[in-house]
C-alpha cells in the first residue's frame, strides 16, 4: 500500500533572479508556501504514514534556519552577494543556481529532503513531490515522475544561457 501525506510550511525571503530579463533582477521578497508530499508504505499502529509533527520539524525546522527571512542567491550572483554582504546583521543563502521557485523546489526534493528524510528513525518513508508556491497564483513542482529529467534540463539550460 502507498499512502501519501503532505505538510505545508509558509515562509518569506527575499532574492532576485540574475540575468533575468525583468522586474525580477532586482532585489524583491515573496511569502513563500512550500508543499512536501511524504509517501509511505504502511501504516503504523495509531493509522498513521509518519505523524504530520515529525515532518514539520524537520521541513520548518530547516527552512526556519536557513530561507526564512534571509536572502537566497545564486553563489554565482557576486554583485548582489556583496551588496549583501555590507549589511549587518545579513542573512544570505548561496544556491547552486538561480533561485527560480523550480530551482527551489529541485533542491529541496533532492538536496534537503533526502538528508532530513534519513534522520527518521521506524519509518520507510520518502518525498515524492514539492511545491513551491512563489505567489498565490504561482507554483513550481517537482516530482519523482518528473523531476530528474526537468532538473537536467534546466541545469543545462542556466549553464548555458549563463556562458553564452
């Protein structure tokens, strides 16, 4: 039996877009709203996948530490990272490309959630999806149907846009 869970976390950060073509280069925020899809294979004693605690621990928990009220940017982006950089306190996420909500979701799905999936001890459990919800009329989501082929894609893509 599969059983799928999800567990929102809300969120605001700032960021902008290097290269791009519009309002977006320039430095703006967003109340962000994250979706994380956990699937299971069996149901514990109680009828539960996980309990829905254990999940926003650890998803809150890491983009409570690391995105929420702080600024994420491209490593590559050093104009806006110096910029940053002069105002104390700062809060500055590198990410290893353009922080698109279709980055996000990407990393999320497969840098964070795999590490944070592992420290759960009882459970075979495992992220098949993320959304990220840029605004209330736009999302990005990736999914384990999906997601490798839309992540290579896209990574060639922003190398190659970035170089040419």
């Amino acid at each position: 039996m599969n059983v799928t869970v999800m567990r929102q976390v809300k969120f605001c950060a700032g960021h902008r877009l290097l290269g791009h073509e519009g309002k977006c280069a320039n430095f703006h925020g967003h109340n962000y709203v994250v979706q994380f899809h956990v699937n299971g294979k069996e149901i514990d004693e109680l009828g539960r996948v996980v309990d829905f605690q254990v999940i926003n621990q650890l998803f809150k928990g890491w983009i409570d530490e690391h995105w929420d009220h702080g600024f994420l940017l491209w490593s590559e982006d050093d104009n806006a990272i110096k910029a940053l950089e002069q105002v104390e306190p700062n809060r500055i996420y590198r990410m290893p490309y353009n922080p698109t909500a279709e980055n996000m979701a990407r990393y999320l799905m497969y840098e964070i959630a795999p590490d944070l999936m592992s420290t759960v001890e009882g459970y075979d459990l495992q992220v098949t999806k993320v959304v990220v919800w840029e605004t209330e009329n736009s999302f990005a989501e990736v999914s384990v149907d999906n997601a490798r082929a839309q992540a290579d894609a896209m990574l060639e893509h922003a190398h190659r846009s970035r170089f040419e």
